[in-house]
C-alpha cells in the first residue's frame, strides 16, 4: 500500500486535532506517515498520539532551523519526502500555514493543489493507484464540489473540523530526515512569538455548540451575558466582525466569510443581524437558534429556531434553562 | 524609495449571488457584480502609507478578464501611480498555480521591485496561497497574513497575524508581503483621485507577451479540475416566536425536543 504523507499540526510539540483528522483521512488513500517538523525533542512528545491514530510511520525532522524561519523548513523536508518516499498524495491542515505550505509544496513539486478539503475519497478503493477526489465546499456553503489533482502528488489542505477523526493502531515507526539549511535571503527570520493562550473553552472551529455574538451585544464588557450562555452549553465563543471591529471581541474569534467558518450541531446568534457574510461562516451548522430584536433581520430566514426580543433578556434565561439541565 | 507593485483582484461582490457556470464548474463571473475585492483596498492602502513615509513608486497588478480594468481604475483612484494588466482569453479556468505563474513573470515586467503587497485571501477563491507561491516561484521571502509593516532600508519587518497568535518577522528586501484584514482602513478614491486615475498608464499584456505558452494555462491543462459540482438546496426558515418573557425558555424547550441538550 502506498504512503500518503500528512504534515502534523503542532504548537511546541503540543498535537492538534486536525492532525488526527489528516490521519484519519490519509486512510481513505493508503498507509499514513506523519512527518514532524519541529525543535529537538518534538516528535517524542507526539508519537504516541500519532500511533493512535494510525500513523505507520513518523518521520522526524528535527533541527532549530525548523522552527526559526516561516513555513520554508516546512515545504524543504516535504518536498524532499515527495522525492524519497513517492507518497500517493500529501495532507496538510487547511490553516493559514498550511494553505501556504501545500502551495509552495505544489508549485515546486509540479503537483495538483487541492484547497480546503472537507472529506476525502479514493475513487480507485485504497492499495496502489489510488485516485484522490478531494471534496470541498466552497462560497460559503453554497455549493459542494469534487476534484481531482491532474499532475503530481496530489498536495491537499484538509479543513480543520472538516471530518470526524478516528482511531486506529499504527506502528509509528521512527525516521529521522533531514531539515535542509534555510536560505537566508529567501525566508522570513522568526524574531519573536506571541501564542494565543487558549482559554478553557473549546476551540471554534472544533466546538458542537457556538454561542457568537454581534454588534447588538452593545460592549465589550456586555460581551460576558454571550460568554455565560457559552459557559453553560460547553461551547465555544464567536463574534460578528461589527463586533470585531467595534472591539468588543478579539479578531481570532471573527465568523464568516473572512474569518472562520464553523460547522457545529448547534449555532447561537445573539444580536447578529445575519448579513451574508457572516451566513458565509456559519449556515452550515446543524442547527441555527437566532436572538435579534429586529423581526426582519435576515439571519431569521436560516434560523431554525428563533426569538424576536432583547438578547439580555433571552440569553440569560436560556443560560439558567440550560445550567437546570446540565445540573 | 520601495518601488511596491500590489496585486490586486477583481472578486464577485459578497452581496450578490455566487455561482459556477454549468458547462466547465468555472466562476460565473458575468452573474455577478464584480468589485475590487476588499482586501485589496487594504493592499493598496498599505502601499500608499509606505509611499506616502518613504517615497518611491506603487504600480497595481492584476491578472484578470478585460473588465478587471475597473478594480485597477478603483486602486488608481486611491492613489497608485500606474497598473500592468494581464488579460488573455487563455487563461479561462487556470489554476491557482497556473494564476501564480503568470502574476510571477508579470512582476517581471516592472523594473527593480522592492515589495509585492498582496490581500492574505481573496473573497471568491479563498485559496490563501497565491502570496506564498509567489514568494516561492520569485524566491523572495514570505511575510504573509501582515497586522503591521515597517521598512527601514532593504530590511522589512512585519508582525503577522493568525488564528495561533502573533508571529515577529524579519527578512530582506525584495519580499512578498501578504496583509490581513485588520492592518488598515482604505482611502476612498478623492473627486480628484478619480480624475487623475483615468490618465494613469495602464500597460496590458497577453500571456505570450509575458513569454507563457498559451498551453501552460487555461482549464485544459489546469493541475487541478473539478469532477462535479452540486448547488446545496438554500436553508428553509424555521420557527420563530416573540419574546413574552419566555423566549430563553423557549429556546431551551426547542433544544430539548431536538435532544441538543
Ligand atoms: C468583504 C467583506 C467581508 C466580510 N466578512 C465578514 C465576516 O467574516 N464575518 C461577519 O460577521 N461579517 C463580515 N462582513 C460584514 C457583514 O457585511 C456585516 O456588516 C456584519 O456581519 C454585521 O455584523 P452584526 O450582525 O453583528 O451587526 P449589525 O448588522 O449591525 O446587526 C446587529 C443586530 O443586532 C440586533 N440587536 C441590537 N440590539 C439588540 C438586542 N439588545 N437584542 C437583540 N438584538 C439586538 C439588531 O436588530 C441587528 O440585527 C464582511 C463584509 C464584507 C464587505
Ligand atoms: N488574478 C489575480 N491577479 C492579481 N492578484 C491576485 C490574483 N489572484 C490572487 N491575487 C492576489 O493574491 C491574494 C490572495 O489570493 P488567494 O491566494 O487566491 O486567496 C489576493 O488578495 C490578491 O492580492
């Protein structure tokens, strides 16, 4: 069976799910290798996890150059595993790093570059010759597409929280690479770095439950009658960019069409008045429940179920109603 | 004095309906009305600011049909000095690589580039990689998804913004810069802007101008293509009641028969 190659996500040797979705992924097509780019020391830290979730083989490049320039040292020991291994295809997450490393892996490798891929199938059933289809959704939801690589290694970015991860045992056979010399004149230098620290909540993109809130929570302080609602599901925050931009909330946390696109069993809307680019990140929940005093805002034309009255005297009722029931 | 080329798209409107075309799954971009895509204000805005501090000369680079030249009018308006546009029936249906070569050997046209600015993602692809191919097909380095850019000589400094925080950047000049959406706040075009942009220079060139075969580029020999595409049946509206000082406990009894909580 044929190797397929999947860049795993990590912040200082700390894993995240998505790898365990690439894994999951790379299944559908052959046998997955996880290839560790990170400092001295990373890839121990990982190969238990990476085991269980199928990874063969765990190729470990290490070096402090690895971690010093952005995404090059990335794309250098890739590209050089394309060569070596003749992988069947190579997974990477479809974050803002991995967009670009499947970019440039593709353009030097002369490969066929699949974005932000939401399931992957092997229309040739798995073993040599796999045919990579990789299945996307693109506009926001609107429409669902196939495609294929038509030269090279299929390069495909896979969108975090796009598939459900599943374990399987792998051998996470150990092998060590090299990280080529970074080319100083052709990379960005790594000067400093400041983490985001994640709070206690679930990650956005990886949440069932969503509580955002819009440009009717009014402040920043108010933020917190969106966070409690939050507290009580379990769920991760989001915000509107009116929200965003009127600071009432952190960027990072942005929905839609320019900010992140979410896919939760349940979304909560909370003075969000539902403009299309917001649907953009969003309508793809499972279910829609939307607060909004305006009874024509538009985000109640794809609201499953929804309440036309003041978010603060709605959310903290349903944030008691749910604390009941949890207990 | 950087001389600065920003590459800017044109981008089916968010407002209006998206669609692809039923006989090749490309963008229908007659269906839609077509803007210069925000991000690219933010591009364009970015290389005025730097201009404006350190002189030098902003040249606007767009890789589109022939109504492209509204979106590079719009970024002359706000102030950039001249354009290179690259339009050819060829390149119907390319790939983002395909587009990435031909933004590459266009580049090459203008003298002495100092920085490229590009948006970090455009609305309608949303491929989040053409600055970095860029950066690889040129072989200057990558300081994408921008929040602040300082040039001091032919050293750049960027601080870049994403999903997993800050990151501090240092390269040397000639660098591929991509800027996120909160780095600035575009200009609008001035009376006077508007004016002077119709008597800007627009170069335009084919493909087999910028010494690309035409057979590099195009759906047919495109390096990745799209088997099917299906249009998702729109959401139907659901309940919807008025708040009687019961709405939470509604929300909750909703949730409840759907076992969501
Ligand atoms: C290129 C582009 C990209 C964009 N990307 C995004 C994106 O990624 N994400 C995004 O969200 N937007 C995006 N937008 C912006 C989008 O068009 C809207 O401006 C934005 O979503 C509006 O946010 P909002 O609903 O919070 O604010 P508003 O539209 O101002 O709505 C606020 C709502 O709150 C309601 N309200 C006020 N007070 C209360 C109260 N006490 N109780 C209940 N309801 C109340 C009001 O009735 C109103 O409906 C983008 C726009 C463009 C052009
Ligand atoms: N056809 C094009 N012409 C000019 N610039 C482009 C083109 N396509 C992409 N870009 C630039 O690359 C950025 C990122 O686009 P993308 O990688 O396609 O999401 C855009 O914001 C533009 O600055």
């Amino acid at each position: 069976m044929s190797e397929v190659l999947v860049l795993v996500d990590h912040v200082d040797g700390e894993i995240k799910k998505v790898t365990f979705e690439l894994l999951t992924a790379a299944r559908q097509i052959g046998e997955p290798s996880a290839v560790v780019v990170g400092s001295p020391g990373t890839a121990a830290k990982l190969k238990e996890s990476l085991a269980a979730y199928g990874a063969a083989k765990v190729y470990v490049a290490e070096s402090d150059d690895a971690t010093g320039y952005l995404v090059t040292p990335k794309v250098d020991v890739l590209a050089a595993l394309v060569e070596k291994a003749a992988p069947a295809a190579v997974l990477v997450a479809a974050t803002a790093d991995g967009k670009e490393i499947a970019g440039r892996l593709a353009a030097r490798t002369g490969s066929g570059l699949l974005v932000d891929a939401i399931g992957i199938e092997n229309t040739a059933g798995s073993g040599d010759g796999a045919v990579v289809v990789a299945v996307q959704s693109i506009f926001g939801g609107a429409f669902v597409v196939k495609s294929k690589s038509n030269k090279g290694t299929p390069i495909v970015s896979v969108r975090p929280g796009g598939l459900e991860a599943e374990q399987a045992q792998g051998a996470a056979a150990e092998e060590a690479v090299d990280v080529p010399a970074a080319d100083a004149a052709k990379s960005a230098r790594i000067t400093g770095q400041e983490p985001i620290v994640g709070g206690d909540r679930p990650e956005l993109t990886e949440a069932s439950v969503v509580v955002s809130g819009g440009r009717g929570v009014g402040s920043a302080e108010q933020f917190e009658v969106v966070e409690k609602l939050a507290d009580a599901f379990g769920a991760a925050v989001g915000a509107s960019r009116a929200a965003v931009d009127s600071g009432y909330y952190p960027p990072q946390f942005q929905v839609g069409q320019t900010g992140k696109t979410v896919s939760p069993q349940l979304y909560v809307a909370l003075g969000i008045s539902g403009a299309i680019q917001h649907r953009a990140g969003m309508q793809t929940s499972k279910t829609i429940v939307a607060v909004n005093k305006d009874a024509e805002a538009p985000i109640f034309e794809i609201a499953d179920f929804g309440v036309v009255g003041d978010l603060f005297a709605v959310a903290p009722q349903l944030t008691e109603e749910v604390g009941k029931r949890k207990g | 004095m950087p001389n600065i080329v920003v590459l800017v798209k044109q981008v089916p409107d968010t407002y209006s309906e998206r669609k692809l075309s039923d006989s090749d799954h490309t963008l229908d971009r007659e269906s839609a009305d077509a803007v210069l895509d925000e991000i690219n204000e933010r591009a364009v805005e970015e290389a005025l600011l730097i201009k404006e501090a350190q002189g030098g000369e902003v040249t606007v680079l767009s890789v589109g049909p022939d109504r492209a030249t509204e979106a590079i009018r719009k970024a002359l308006s706000m102030g950039a000095d001249k354009a290179v546009h690259v339009s050819d029936p060829a390149l119907h249906g390319s790939c983002v690589l395909q587009t990435s070569k031909v933004i590459a050997a266009a580049i090459g046209k203008v003298d002495g580039v100092d920085l490229v600015i590009a948006g970090n993602e455009a609305t309608d692809g949303r491929s989040g990689a053409v600055p970095a191919i860029l950066a690889e097909l040129l072989g200057y380095p990558q300081l994408t998804h921008a929040r602040k850019v300082t040039i001091e000589g032919a050293s750049i400094k960027v601080e870049r913004e994403t999903d997993e925080g800050i990151t501090h950047l240092e390269a040397s000049l000639p660098a591929v810069v991509s800027v996120g959406e909160k780095i600035n706040e575009p200009r609008y075009p001035s009376f006077k802007g508007i004016m002077a942009a119709k008597k800007k220079p627009v170069e335009t060139f084919t493909v087999a101008d910028l010494g690309i075969d035409a057979g590099e580029v195009g759906l047919a020999n495109a390096s990745s293509s799209v088997l099917e595409a299906a249009p998702k049946p729109p959401r139907a509206a659901g309940q919807r009641v008025s708040d009687e000082g019961d709405g939470g406990v509604k929300i909750a009894e909703y949730l409840i028969a759907q076992k969501l909580i």
